[in-house]
C-alpha cells in the first residue's frame, strides 16, 4: 500500500551517514540490511532529504539507535530564506604529494562568500614546500553539489589549476567528493578525496577525526597502487609500503659512505674496459625519486666518460627490456655492466651499486652507499657520483678524473630543471615545450648562475621558433641566442650550452654558426645526445645525406626511444638506396611513435609524423585518420603540415601535398627559407618538382 504524504520526515543526513559508515562498508550494504529499502533512498536520507518514516525506523533499527535521532530538527540547516550557503569558515582535507612524491594529508583554512549559486573563497595551507594559498575560482553550489576550480598563486599556467566535485547535507556541516590536478611527479592527473568541514558546526570535532581517518586510509591505497602498478605483487607492495623497524634502525647504525663497510673488491681482469652504466631502479617506484636516480645513473656516465682509458655506453643506449645491460654485450662489445637500486627511508637514501663482468657473469665489485636525505639533491648526486667514479677508476686502473663544478647550489632549482627536462625529453611535443620552459624558467629565477638551465631553456626557445604557427609572428626569436650564450658565459665548456647555441644560431638561419657550436659540443660530449641529433639535422640541410645518417645512428643509440631520430635515419638510409635498412627502420619508428601517443594520445607533432611512416609502409588507411586527427589538434603548425603533406606525396595525391606545404610556408622569412632548405632534399618530394607552385616555394618566395 501507499504511505501518506504525511509520514514523509526530513532526515538529519549528517548523523545517518556518521552512523551507517561505523558499521556499514558502503550503501550498498546498508540498503541490502535494511530489505526494501533503495540506494537512491539512502543517498536521498544522507543528503538530507525526505523519506517515508518506515523506511528510516528500518534504518534506525539496522543502526541500533532510536528513530527520533535521525529525524532533523528546526534551525538544523545554514540557511538564507530556503537556500543553503556555504558563507563562512571550513575545513578542508586532502592528500597531495610532496616533492619527493610521497603521499601526506593536506589540511587547510577555507573562507567562503555565497551570492546566489556563485562561490568565491580562498584557502591558506602548509605543506612541505611551504606556506601556500589557493583562490576558489568559476565555483558553484546549486542541489547540494559544489563544483568549481581552484587557482594557485605559486605555480604557472596550466600547473596551476585543480578541478573539483563535491555534494552536501541538508543538516550542512560537511561537503564531499574529490579534488583532481596534474601532478609533475607523476606526470598524469592525480586525483583524491576531498572533505570540506564547517568549523562551528556541533560535529565539527568528531567530523574532522572521522575524515582524517578516511584520507589515512586513501594515503596507504595511494602507495601500494603505485607499487602495484611499478609491477609489484599486492603483498610485496604492502611489505615496501611501510619501512620496517629493523631497517629503520639498521638505517641508523649504518658507517657514512667513506668507511666503505661492504665494499667487496676482488681484482679486475678486463682485456678491454667498455663499461654500460644501466639505469638505478628506484625500489620505492616514487616518481621524485626516479627523477633523482636517472640523474645520478647520468652524472655517474658523464664523469666516467672523462676518465682516460674507458669507454662508457650510457644508459639510454641499453634496450629498455634489458635494464642489466648483459643482453646487449656483445652489440656493444662491453666489458662491465654497472647497475643499482635506491631506497629512501624517512632519515636516510640508501644506495647499493655493482659492477657485473659480462664475459663471467659475477659482480666483481660493490659497494653500499648512504646519505642522509635532508642534502641538497645536485651537490648529493655529484658526491655519490664522485664516490662511485673514484672506485670504479681504481678497480679498473685508470686515472680518476677531477670533480666537476657543483652546478647549483639550490636543491629547488635542480629538481625544478630536472623536471622542465624530464618534460622536454618527450620529444617536440608543442604543450611539454611550453610546461619545460616555464619549469626551468623558475629554476633560472632561483639561480640565475644555474648554466644548464639557461641552456634548456635557450633549446626549448629555439624548439618553439622552429614549429612556429602563425604566419605574422614577431616574437624574440633571438631569445634562444641569449639563454644560450648566457649558459656559456657561466660555463664555457658545457656542452648543452654549445647545443643549445647551435640549436638557436640554426633556428635563426646563420647555419655556419651553428655547425661550429654543434660540433663543439659532439667534441667535448661525443655522448650528448642533443649533440648529435641536432648536428645529423644540420648535415641534412647540407645534403650531406652520409653524415647525417651516421650522426642520427649515434643519436638513435643514445636514445632509442626518440622517434624522431629514428624515422630521420630511416629517411636517410632510403635517400642512400639502403630501402631493406629503411623499411626495418620505419617499422621501429611506427613502434616508438604508437608508444608515444600511448602515454600522450594528443601529441600532433607525432600523429603527423607518424602519418608520414604509415605512408612509407604503405598503410594508408591508419595514416589518413592520423593526418585528420593532427590536423585537428593543431592545424597551424607548420611542421605537421610539411609532414602530412610528405604523407599525401608518398601515395601520389600532389594536389593535396602541395595545399598543405602552401599552408607549411605561410610562416616569417627565416623560418620558410630554413623549411625550403630541408625541401630541396626531401625524398618524398620528387613528383612535385615539376609544378610550378613548387618551384615556388623551394625558392622560398611568398
């Protein structure tokens, strides 16, 4: 039968929801105890809204309390007329991640001003970095559902903004949903509970414990998920989630790194000393922490790279499924393999490295290194990289060589260019240039004396000028010059500071200049990457189809992920008749590409890149939808149009190549003569030369 509209009773959502999450794992389950009760009645009743006064003395007897308390009272709800507010002060709750990536509880001081359904409000917090504000921006409350955007003052566009849902109750003491931001540790969106608690509400005390206790929770998820994901078991990932009390006092009692306690060190017996430096697996998976130890495992191949006597194959150059390096001997004739995990307790950062002879299999040295986590991250990772290059000089028998210069002294503005460069490595991805820059921009501010820095940034310039958009930009294009003579002014050997000069001087047309810088920086790092790609690049534009394929084979073995390195070589091989080479090539280059746009599915400068592979591979099915999805995404960058219109003259639709190069040259002066340059010596080109329009173009008139 029907119940009369009179026994409907409004709920006191707050306590409802306090008491079913005591003894009930979700609504599902209370609904289920309950017998007829619906989840939709149960959100309804939390919320504050009117039931049937069965259905709620059901849950009243499943909660074991009297059905009065559930019943709200007068004057329970905030209200202005018949409208909820949010006016006033809360409480806010979240988990963030610290610098090093490491899951904390965030709690904030909220103020909010409701006029209508718009919010405006501001929120002060402290976290681990320091004091920080954030301002409540485009926020609504309507229904009981407040959505809306939060900006920060400390941090640039588009890295400063969090997107957020959450609902209330009737009774009005307690907002909750979620709070989601792109986070740079972890280079994806994060997202997490967020609980918003009025401050004079009667409740205040026991709500604020009940959230903290959720959000302690979420934090433990957060860690093992990680774990799991880095390829862990479930219940490995609970055993590393938490540092055991043994270990913690182990960490306590361990020598500092000159006592050397564990060091085994039999003599060598090495015919040859080619040593792979292997990446450092990072046992915690934090993604701070995987900043650092790619770093070190780069600082370690650099330093040992000067000693006289020895041979280094960096890191990169090593498959990605073969992180010992021992699968790849014998195609780099290596000698040694050198290999490391880190994990990082609460006090200290815990190093063990090992060097592996190829030819037996046996670890013929080790060595376990610990520091304290509170140094400063650039000057810890030339002291660890100092102690291990000094070891590994003596076991192999050759001369140490000197320390490098500290580069900063700031331990902000290294992991701030480490992070910029992290993004930039990704390839010339137009949003990750943009992001890298502003990364390394703040380091600059913190440390203007910061060489490296200045010289990233100065790339990145360059990078931006060079997939210019817009056909009547003015803009600094002599910026990169800058940056980069300002890095060789600090250091006047480094050799990103002379990439980054021959980048620039190339980007501006003065292409003797550049060559000089390039070269200059393939001398002093024959293992730079930067170095070489951009000296293949330049040797191309010359028509020196030899060199450019021997210097892009060198940059494709210092990063095998860089597809753009690889498609650039196979486009060589195939200009110097090698098409069985050319072919295997553009199939690997498709694999790194799909790679690519797996991790960022709206990177246009890969789907029109790849567009032209697929057409090389004659697939032009997948190709066509790759062009149309670029052309989407960006359809004023010059680069995706040259390389769509490679992709429509390789299947022989010249009309359409040549609509898009037209589009490709609508850029400034410099920038259409460098792009007629790589024309003249573009294979995929040739049944265009004939058309008049063409001609045009190559002779880089408007």
């Amino acid at each position: 039968m029907a119940y009369a509209k009179s026994e409907s009773v409004r709920v006191n959502g707050d306590d409802l929801r306090f008491l079913r999450k005591r003894k009930f794992p979700s609504a599902e389950a209370f609904a289920a105890a309950c017998e007829s009760v619906s989840v939709p009645t149960i959100y309804r009743a939390e919320r504050g809204g009117p039931i049937l006064k069965p259905y709620l003395g059901r849950m009243a007897r499943e909660l074991e309390v009297k059905t009065e308390r559930l019943i709200a009272t007068e004057g329970s709800a905030n209200r202005i007329g018949s409208d909820l507010v949010l006016t006033g002060d809360w409480r806010g709750l979240y988990v963030a991640t610290d610098r090093y990536g490491q899951p904390y509880l965030i709690r904030e001081d909220v103020t909010f001003v409701q006029n209508g359904t718009r919010v405006e409000g501001h929120s002060e917090f402290e976290t681990r970095e320091g004091k920080m504000r954030d301002k409540f921006v485009y926020s609504t409350f309507k229904d009981n559902v407040f959505i809306g955007q939060t900006r920060s003052q400390d941090w640039p566009f588009p890295l400063d903004s969090a997107l957020f849902a959450l609902s209330g109750t009737r009774n009005f003491t307690r907002l909750d949903g979620y709070l989601c931001w792109f986070d740079l540790d972890t280079e994806r969106p994060e997202f997490s509970k967020y609980i918003l608690i009025r401050r004079k509400s009667p409740r205040a005390d026991a709500e604020l414990s009940e959230a903290q206790t959720l959000l302690d929770s979420e934090i433990k998820l957060m860690q093992v998920r990680r774990l799991v994901e880095a390829g862990y078991s479930f219940e490995k990932s609970v055993k590393l989630m938490v540092t055991t009390k043994e270990e913690e006092v182990a960490t306590k009692r361990a020598a500092p790194a000159s006592s050397k306690p564990n060091s085994v060190k039999p003599k060598l017996m090495a015919p040859q000393k080619v040593v792979a430096v292997s990446g450092i697996a990072v046992l915690d998976d934090d993604p701070m922490h995987r900043f650092f130890a790619d770093g070190l495992a780069d600082d370690i191949a650099t330093d040992l790279a000067r000693a006289p006597g020895i041979e280094v194959i960096p890191r990169a150059s090593l498959p990605a499924r073969d992180q010992a390096g021992t699968n790849s001997a014998q195609t780099h004739a290596q000698s040694h393999v050198l290999s490391g995990s880190m994990r990082r307790s609460t006090t200290h950062l815990r190093l063990n490295v090992h060097l592996t002879d190829v030819h037996s299999g046996k670890i013929v040295w080790a060595e376990r290194i610990e520091y304290p986590t509170g140094a400063n991250a650039a000057a810890l990772e030339q002291s660890i990289s100092g102690v291990v290059v000094k070891a590994l000089c003596r076991e192999l028998a050759v001369s140490a060589p000197e320390t490098a210069r500290l580069e900063t002294a700031d331990p902000v503005a290294y992991e701030l260019f480490l992070k910029g460069r992290s993004l930039y490595l990704r390839g010339l991805y137009t949003h990750s240039m943009r992001a890298a820059e502003a990364l390394v921009a703040r380091a600059i501010e913190r440390d203007p004396s910061f060489a490296r820095a200045h010289a990233q940034r100065s790339i990145c310039k360059s990078h931006l000028v060079l997939s210019t958009t817009q056909s009547g930009e003015t803009g600094p294009v002599t910026d990169g010059v800058s940056d980069a003579e300002r890095a060789l002014s600090i250091d006047p050997d480094l050799p990103l500071g002379h990439a980054a000069l021959g980048l620039a001087r190339y980007a501006i047309g003065e292409y003797a200049a550049a060559e000089l810088a390039l070269r200059k920086a393939v001398e002093l790092d024959p293992q730079l990457f930067e170095g070489q790609f951009l000296l293949a690049r330049h040797l191309r534009l010359k028509g020196d189809r030899a060199g450019a394929a021997e210097r892009f084979a060198k940059a494709v073995e210092l990063r095998p992920e860089d597809f753009r390195a690889s498609g650039l070589l196979g486009e060589e091989l195939q200009a110097l008749n090698r098409q069985d080479d050319a072919t295997a090539r553009f199939r690997s280059t498709l694999d790194l590409v799909e790679r690519a746009l797996q991790d960022h599915p709206d990177n246009a400068g890969a789907l029109a890149f790849g567009a032209a592979v697929l057409a090389d591979l004659d697939m032009p099915d997948r190709a066509a939808i790759w062009a149309d999805w670029a052309l989407t995404i960006a359809p004023n960058d010059c680069l995706v149009r040259y390389n769509i219109a490679r992709m429509h003259a390789i299947f022989g639709d010249n009309k359409a190549a040549l609509d898009h190069l037209q589009n490709a040259f609508t850029v400034p002066p410099v920038a259409a003569r460098r792009l007629a340059l790589w024309m003249q010596f573009d294979e995929d080109f040739a049944g265009l030369r004939d058309y008049a329009s063409y001609q045009r173009l190559l002779n880089a008139e408007p």
